[in-house]
C-alpha cells in the first residue's frame, strides 16, 4: 500500500487508535509505550502486516524536527527554574562535557571493533551520545517515580538540553565522512557559534514572546495557543537561520516562558502536554515504518556489542566524568547513567547522514535503530527497579503534590470571597498577571458591565 494524499489521514487515525488502546494496556506487562509504537510502525510498514510502502528520510526528518520542538518545548515549558537552579551547572556539564565524552567513547570503541573509519565510528558515537527528551519525559513522569534529592531536575533538565550538543556533533561528522579533508580545528567555531547563538536568542526570544503573549489581545482564547506554537517555530528557525542551535533556542524559551505570569499558563500547559504526546506517537510511527525489519537482523550482532558497551562503560564515563567536579553519592551517579534512555532523537540523527550520501549510512541507521530500541526496553523497563535497588525512592506517603498536580473536586468545601474593585483602585486597567497576586489564588468569575466572565481552571 502507498501512502498518498487520499488515504495518509485514513492510515494515519488507524495507526493512532491503534497506538493509544495499545499503550493503554502496555505498563501492565512492563514494557514502555515508546516501545510499542515503534513496533506498531515497523508492523504498518512495507515488510509488516500494513504493507505501507514508506522510505523517504527526508520527509521523516521533517517530522521529527516539528516533532522535536513540541517535545522540547513541552518538556521546558513544564520545568520549574527554583528546582532546576540547584543543579543547573550539574545539568550544564552532562549536556555538554558528558555527550562529548560518551560520543568519544562510543566512537573509539566502534572504530576499534568494526571495520569503520574513526570519523564513521565517531559519528556513530555522536548520533546516540545524547539521552532522549521523549523517552526520558514520558517514562519517568508516566511511572510517577518519586526519587530523593535533586535526581528527576537534573535528569529532566539533562535530557531536554544535551540534543543541541549531539545535533552538532552530528553535522559535524557527517561533514568528516562525506568530506575527509576536513579539520576538526574548523569545528570549534561551528560548536561555539551554535550554542552561543541558540542560547542568547533562546532567552531572548523567550522574553520577547512573554511581552506579545501578555500584551497581545486577541478575540478568541484558542488563538493564544496558536500565537505560543507560532512563537515557538518562530525561536527554532530563525535561530537556524542565523547560524544558531534551533533545538536549544527552543528549550530555552520555553524554560522562560514557563516560569513566569502567563495569560491562559494553564491551557498553554495542558495543550502542550497533548501536543507532545501527539508528536511523540507520530514520531516513533514514522521511525517504525522508515525502518525495514529486515535490515535489522545482520545487525543485531554488532548492535547489542555496541549498545551493551554504551549502556555499560559510556554513559557510566561520561557521567561520572562530567561530574566529577560535583558534589553527590556515588548511587545517584549511577542512576542518572543508568537513565541514559536513547529513542526517538538518535533515529532522527542517523537519517542526517542518510540524505547526506555516506557510505555506511544505512547500517548506522539500522545499528542506531537497533540501540535504540534495545535502550528503551531493557533501561525503560527498569528504571523503578533499579531505583529501589539503589535506595533513591521516597516513600509513597512522602509524595508531595505540586500545584499543578491538584485539581479542585466537588467534595472539597470551598469558600468564595466577592471583592469589589472601585473605579479609582490601582487594579483597574491591569491584566490579572499583572496584579502580583499569591499563586494559590483562583480567580472564578469576573462581573464587569453586567456581564459574566468565567475563568478556567
């Protein structure tokens, strides 16, 4: 069957049901629900039961760039400075050092035990140095592990900001495979220069889209949704335009956006929340239906050596080497490289060297491919296991809810206090992010002119 323009919204809904009622039942059985639409993919697919004939890199990589900024933005928007700022330098140092370390690490290994090229073996190395954001922000929140000190902000913040440096490690390889004269000293400009630029533009884009967001008017509630996703396309291209990291721009702005006075915060949080699931099953369908099964066998091999030497002795190096300058018990240490999930993001890196023309672009494909599906099902699987095992749980009863995590039920006995606003008040004239008042405040209804105005929740 072939996709066209008739029938993808057909197939397309199909697939969606079926992802959703099979991912329903998934964690019964202990298997990530990540796991399961890259499978009901490869099942739709050319060599599966669905006979999609699918085997365009370039439209795939399309999709999993929208699908990024989504994930990313979601996952930033949602993440709260004051428990980020602790170990900000600790995320910092993982997203960079700690990538770089592992890329080099992988790559070495690969060169030394295939018949790859240093540069193929470190590009390899470069395509699954980085943790998945998707897999990362679904599992653990999905799982609702509830780990001791600063361990979920610092994975959460790590995963969402270490795509940027594996991004550019992976144009840069790719630029040494297809071309072999290139210098690794003309890199170090390329490397600064994109997150310099994504990370100033990021913050300033972040600031700029809270002044439109707040001090725009718009006639319909649903159009300030559209103005947020328009801000947020807006952050990645015109970085990438300028020569700057999209992905960290992205990141970001949503960080900044997301901790400060909003209006309509609460619907921007719960769209994006939708959004990104969307994004993240509609991912891993296009990865699974990009990958031919087939392909994959003669690689099992060499990909398990690989995986098991990346899940093993990689991560653990470059964890423990990026924070060797910081505080912190040995076991969170060994958590966090445990927690090195590899998904959807290295399979989107690896069709960069695809479309680019490499030589052994297809089997990197399919060995990333195949890490990542490995790293998904065996850590994914895992991860509260091996966090009881180590001793980083908090009791159940310990749990803390978070502000957005409570919402208000009929059994619960509320108070409601009118407050009438003269005409000389200070208030009038003001939006409500504007009047500075506590965060526990809920604001239920606003008569003005004779009209009612009811506020979501």
């Amino acid at each position: 069957m072939n996709l066209t323009t008739e029938n993808i919204l057909l197939i397309g809904s199909i697939l969606l049901f079926i992802s959703l009622f099979a991912g329903k039942t998934s964690y019964k059985f202990g298997v990530p629900v990540l796991i399961l639409f890259l499978a009901i993919g490869m099942l739709a697919g050319s060599e599966g039961i669905g006979g999609i004939n699918y085997d365009n890199p370039k439209t795939a990589q399309f999709i999993g760039i929208i699908a990024l900024n989504f994930i990313l933005f979601s996952g930033g928007f949602d993440t709260d400075w004051k428990t980020v700022k602790p170990i900000l330098w600790h995320g910092i140092s993982l997203s960079t050092l700690g990538v770089l370390i592992t890329a080099t690490t992988v790559g070495v290994f690969v060169w030394a035990v295939t018949d790859f090229t240093i540069y193929e073996g470190l590009l390899l190395g470069s395509i699954v140095s980085s943790t998945d954001s998707a897999a990362v922000f679904s599992i653990l929140r999905s799982k609702s592990i509830a780990l001791k000190g600063n361990l979920r902000p610092t994975l959460e913040l790590e995963s969402g900001s270490n795509d940027p440096m594996a991004y550019v490690l992976t144009i840069v390889l790719t630029g040494f495979v297809v071309s072999q004269d290139a210098s690794f000293l003309s890199t170090i400009p390329f490397l600064l220069k994109q997150l310099l630029i994504g990370g100033v533009l990021g913050f300033a884009f972040g600031k700029l889209g809270k002044i439109i967001i707040n001090g725009i008017k718009l006639d319909f509630e649903g159009l300030y949704i559209v103005l947020i996703i328009a801000i947020m396309f807006f952050s990645f291209s015109a970085t990438d335009f300028v020569g700057g990291n999209g992905f960290l721009a992205v990141y970001i702005c949503a960080v900044y956006l997301g901790n400060h006075d909003l209006i309509h915060k609460k619907k921007f949080i719960k769209s994006f929340d939708s959004f990104a699931w969307l994004m993240q099953i509609v991912l891993f369908l296009t990865l699974g239906l990009l990958v031919f099964p087939s392909e994959i066998l003669p690689v099992i091999g060499i990909g398990m050596v690989i995986s098991i030497f990346l899940i093993l002795i990689a991560r653990p190096i470059g964890v423990f080497s990026s924070l060797i300058f910081f505080k912190g018990q040995k076991r969170g240490k060994l958590f966090i490289s445990w927690v090195g999930l590899r998904g959807a993001v290295p399979i989107v890196f690896a069709t960069y060297p695809l479309i680019a023309g490499a030589e052994k672009a297809h089997m990197i494909f399919n060995i990333v491919f195949f890490i990542s599906l490995t790293s998904v099902l065996i850590q994914g699987s895992t991860l509260s296991v091996v966090a009881k095992w180590l001793k980083l749980t908090i009791p159940e009863s310990a749990k803390q809810l978070t502000q957005t995590d409570i919402e208000l039920s009929d059994t619960i006995k509320e108070m409601l206090t009118e407050m009438i606003i003269p005409n000389d008040c200070n208030s009038v004239g003001k939006q409500i992010v504007e009047l500075g008042l506590p965060k526990t405040t809920l604001i239920s209804i606003i008569q003005r002119d004779n009209k009612f105005i009811t506020m979501p929740f």
